[in-house]
C-alpha cells in the first residue's frame, strides 16, 4: 500500500481534495488505513511536482475522511 497523501477538505461537489507527490493514473481506487475503498481518483490539477488529487468517494460519509491519509493498493 502506498501512501497518497492527507485529505485537505471536502470541495463544494463533495469530491475530496489532497496533495501527493506520486504519479497517479484516473480511476484509480483509494482505501484508508483499514483497506476500506474510499472512492476513485476523477482528477488531478495543479504543479507537477505536488499536484492536488480529486477524488470522487464512494462512502457513505466523506465528510469523516478529512484529515486522514489516504492510500493507494500495491499490485
């Protein structure tokens, strides 16, 4: 499991925002630290070096999910 970054706050579309420094590919799926999906990457926009990730969540309650880190599955 790779770690993706903390969740910043939740936009005005209820998608997460957060910082990485990983190269990331859309639709990926995001897990917490439990392995629970947490949703799918939709986008990812700003400096290349530490781009901001959206992500389009697929839980119940998004909201609990700020300030916690987020991760990516190892294949």
């Amino acid at each position: 499991m790779n770690r993706l970054g903390k969740v910043i706050h939740l936009s005005s579309n209820k998608n997460l925002i957060l910082r990485s420094r990983l190269t990331l590919k859309l639709r990926t799926t995001v897990i917490d630290n439990r392995l629970v999906p947490v949703g799918k990457i939709q986008d990812v926009f700003g400096p290349v070096t530490s781009p901001y990730v959206s992500i389009k969540p697929s839980v119940k309650n998004p909201k609990k999910y700020v300030g916690r880190v987020l991760y990516l599955m190892n294949k």
